[in-house]
C-alpha cells in the first residue's frame, strides 16, 4: 500500500475506535487528512456485521455480563466476529483510488491486498498464511484442517474512503470464540500465532511488521 500516518492506540473500547474512524473517514473525504492506519487492541467485543445473524452469537447474555463482553451491530461487512486483548486490530482509513471498476469489485481488491498483506507479516514469523477461495481472511493449514487466524471486515463509503478492517489474532485467548460462530463458519476452527508457534509472541514485533507493511 501506499504510505500513510499510523496511530498506535493501546487497548480502547470498540465504541471509542468505532466513532473515531468514522471522524477520520469524513476528514480523508474532505482532504484534512491522510490515509491512516489506527492499530490497536480492543476489551472483550463481539460485533454483528451486516450479514451477522443472532444466532450465531452463542454466549447468552448473563455470561457475557460476567465476563464483560460487550455486543454491537456495526457498519462492515461480515459476519459476526471477537475482538479482545492479544488480538491486533487494524483499521485503515485511506481512498481507494477511482478505476473503471465497479466500486463493489474495487472493494473485493482491497480485501484480497489486505490478506496479501497479513500473509506477509505471518511470513516474517515462520507462519505460512493463504487465503481459502469463497472465504475472506487469512488462514492456516494446521495438520490438514485449516484454520482462520486473521479475519477480515470492511466498509467503503460513497466518497471510497475505507472504514473497519482485520482482526489478526496474536496471542488471543480462543476460548471466547467459543461465545459465536466465527464469521458464521461452523466447519473450521480459529487459531493464533501463538497457538501456531507454540509459544507468546511479542506484540510490538507484530505492530512493527503491519506497520511496515503498510508504508
């Protein structure tokens, strides 16, 4: 990709992320801004995309209060997804530039240059990523079953400006995806880096490699 600012946010609620990009989305359309890319974690989250379906949200409500997960219907495209701590989140804000396309089949294009790019990150651990034709996200062959290990979800809004973006799942705790059906995916499972390393793995390492990756 192109180069742009990074913003490095720490762990900070979905909401707080969630207005944020849609104020840094109106300012790149309006040229205040460049394109850029807010890296962060988030607190224990389940969001709805606009094909999400309660029905895969299996957690019920009192466990979720006991566990602090909060739920939102959101504006991506998807599924219904986790996001927690040891999970790097990364929400690109930049123009997509105007083709010939139709916008929908630039957006397919946007998606498949983010796996590209996460694919490379997961290289530079050892981790061999692909994407998995009829499905977004980056996956991983685990002894012959492959698992998802980034996940992907995006909006682009009239004036092509990209909002939301990828979950990669660093030393994620897993058990909470057992709260949903990823995606709605019922038939293949969701692993980590470090799951797949079998062993914790340095999240600033993570953020320095998406970073650069992106510039």
């Amino acid at each position: 990709m192109t180069g742009c600012e990074v913003l490095r946010l720490g762990n900070i609620a979905y909401t707080d992320a969630w207005a944020l990009q849609r104020s840094m989305a109106e300012e790149r359309a309006n040229y205040l801004r460049p394109d850029t890319l807010l890296l962060l974690e988030h607190p224990h989250t389940y969001t709805l995309g606009s094909s999400g379906k309660l029905e895969h949200l299996l957690m019920d409500e009192a466990e979720r209060l006991r566990r602090g997960v909060s739920v939102y219907q959101v504006d991506r495209g998807g599924d219904i997804t986790y996001h927690g701590p040891g999970q790097l989140v990364g929400y690109p804000i930049r123009q997509l530039a105007v083709s010939d396309q139709k916008r929908s089949l630039d957006v397919v294009a946007y998606v498949r240059q983010l796996e590209t790019l996460l694919i490379e990150v997961l290289a530079g651990f050892g981790i061999l990523g692909e994407p998995l034709a009829g499905y977004t996200g980056v996956w991983v062959n685990m002894g012959g079953i492959l698992s998802k290990v980034a996940a992907i979800g995006v909006k682009v809004t009239a004036q092509r400006i990209t909002q939301h973006g990828f979950a990669l799942n660093v030393n994620t705790d897993l058990g909470y995806f057992r709260g949903i059906i990823p995606c709605g995916i019922s038939d293949k499972p969701v692993t980590s880096m470090a799951e797949i390393l079998g062993h914790p793995v340095d999240m600033l390492a993570v953020m320095d490699a998406v970073e650069t990756a992106f510039i």
